[in-house]
C-alpha cells in the first residue's frame, strides 16, 4: 500500500532543479525553474492550507512552468488541464460515455458482438467514466500536483461550478450517485491571464500571487540556467538589450503594447547563440537596429511603437 503523504512532510525549495536533457513523464523537456523568495512562500503555504494558489503576471512569465517544477522537485505525478471557451468545469472532474453505454446496451439486447463477460461492464455505469485531473488527483494515494491553466478563458460560471471541488475536495458522480473524497488534498495551481473577472466566491477559496517580472540578476541567472555555456558578457549584453526594449515599449501608458516576457527573452537569446558571439555583441549595441526583432514583437502595433522610439533617440 502506498503511504499518503502529508502536507507537513512537504517543502517546497525551489533549488532543485532538473538536469540538461531531462524530459518528463509526457517526453517533454524540463527546463530550470528559478522563483524568488515570494514565490517559495506561496507555494508553501498553499501546500500548508490545502487551498488552491491562484497565478496572475503578465504573459509568459512561468505561471504555467511553476507546477512542473514543483511536481519535479517533490517527486509528485501532475495532471494538467488546459482550460479553453468550450470547457466546462465537469471536463475536470470526470465525462460519462452516455452514447458508448447506449450503443452496446443496444448491441447486448440484440445478441450482437456482445460477449458474455461485458455483460456485468455494461450495467455497471462506473465503466463508463473517464476521469478528468482533478478526479485522478483525487483518487490517489499520493498528493498529485494538478495545474487548471488559464481559467479565465472559460465561461464566467465556470469557476463557481468548481467551488465544492475545491472546497471540499470531493467529487459527486451523477451517474453513479458516489461521494468521491480526496485520498489526498491534491497541490492545486489556477493561472490566469485577467481576461476576465473572476468571482469573489471562488477567489474566497484560493491564495493569490502575483508573479512579478524578474529582476536584472534573476534575469541573468534565467538565461544562465537555460544557456550555462553561453558566454557571460553575451548574457548580460542581451540582459541590458532586452530591458531597453520592455522600457522603451512601455514608457507610454497610453499605447502600451504587449510586454515582451521572459520566455520571449529566451526564444530570443536561443537565436543570438547560432551566431558568432562577435557578430551578436555587435548587433547588441544600444543605437543599433534590434536583431531579430521578430522573436520579441508580435504585432504591426508593436513593430511601429518600437520604430518610433529608437528614430526618437
């Protein structure tokens, strides 16, 4: 039997952090994850309280990569439920194939196809249901690190139809009229991108933080831990480049355009490095043209704004 783990025997650090190459249970390629002291803290507490940390920051700013590093570092499963328009709050917990029962009820009655031994699956409704992240969090042993990303895309009710879920850690299964009770409070972590509000019954139940954008040496460090052969004069070169740009983009409230995020900074820096560190320190300069500036701004807006600022030096 497999021991739950409790919120006391759980301690988030931040210093551990995957190595060059590791990919996780999906395939996918971790990446270091550096957050400050702020950070740390929230997360810990959440994982004190049991209660859902709620993400806010600009775009980009590794609200959504929080949750694999912590997965990482505690050694916990993580399931990750990508919110979209269509999506609905029970898309989380568990779908029910109404249509496949049906089907093979009718395919039963008739003597087709049927086996005797689907028999007892077909009039058994639980075979029918596949569970969402937070119905697989809920049913394990272990604490399950569960990531709901970006939920103000969905329906503005969507979040109060998560409210006994994540209040209670518990699920109802209509179909089947069981009381589902979490095994182990799952670690949960809400982004959002503040396209929408979201309703005060549902913020009543989460922490919040704010991740603010990083500072000139966590931003160096950033870089380092994606690039640790990189040159350092490049980095803090590309550092200063990339923040005269975020400056420039947002000196005017008025017309402030996306601002260019960390993630941005290192798409853009994995460019700098195909070329020769000589040609790159060149192309850095303050008063030159932007290189690559189609790795940084996304929209004609963008590209005119930026226009107008270096013709303004």
């Amino acid at each position: 039997m497999v021991k739950t783990v409790t919120s006391k025997q759980l301690e988030y650090t931040g210093k551990i952090q995957p190595k060059l190459g590791d990919r996780d249970d999906n395939g996918q390629i971790m990446y270091p994850y550096l957050p400050n002291d702020e950070l740390i803290e929230a997360v810990n507490l959440a994982i004190y309280l049991e209660r859902p940390l709620l993400l806010k920051g600009d775009p980009g700013c590794g609200k959504t990569r929080l949750a694999r590093a912590v997965a990482h570092e505690l050694d916990l499963p993580l399931e990750a439920w990508y919110i979209k328009s269509t999506t609905r709050a029970k898309d989380g917990l568990y779908s029910y194939d109404a249509v496949g029962r049906l089907r093979d009820a009718q395919l039963a009655a008739t003597g087709r196809i049927i086996k005797d031994e689907d028999i007892p699956r077909i009039n058994n409704p639980a075979s029918y249901i596949k569970w969402g992240a937070l119905g697989i969090a809920f049913q394990n042993t272990q604490r399950t690190v569960v990531l709901i990303d970006e939920i103000d895309k969905a329906d503005i009710d969507f979040p109060n139809d998560l409210l006994l879920e994540l209040d209670e850690q518990r699920i109802i299964v209509d179909e089947t009229g069981e009381n589902i009770q979490a095994k182990a409070p799952p670690i949960v972590f809400i982004t959002s991108n503040d396209e929408k509000e979201l309703p005060d019954a549902f913020l009543r139940r989460c922490l919040f933080h704010y991740v603010e954008f990083p500072s000139i040496p966590k931003l160096v460090e950033i870089v380092n831990s994606h690039f640790p052969t990189a040159p350092e004069g490049l980095i803090n070169k590309a550092v200063a480049r990339f923040l005269k740009l975020r400056d420039d983009m947002t000196k005017d409230k008025g017309e402030a355009g996306k601002k260019v995020s960390t993630s941005e900074l290192i798409d853009w820096f994995r460019v700098l490095r195909k070329y020769p560190e000589d040609e790159v320190l060149a192309k850095l300069e303050l008063d030159g043209k932007l290189p690559y500036a189609g790795v940084l701004l996304k929209t004609w807006d963008d590209h005119l704004r930026y226009l107008r600022e270096s013709r303004g030096r």
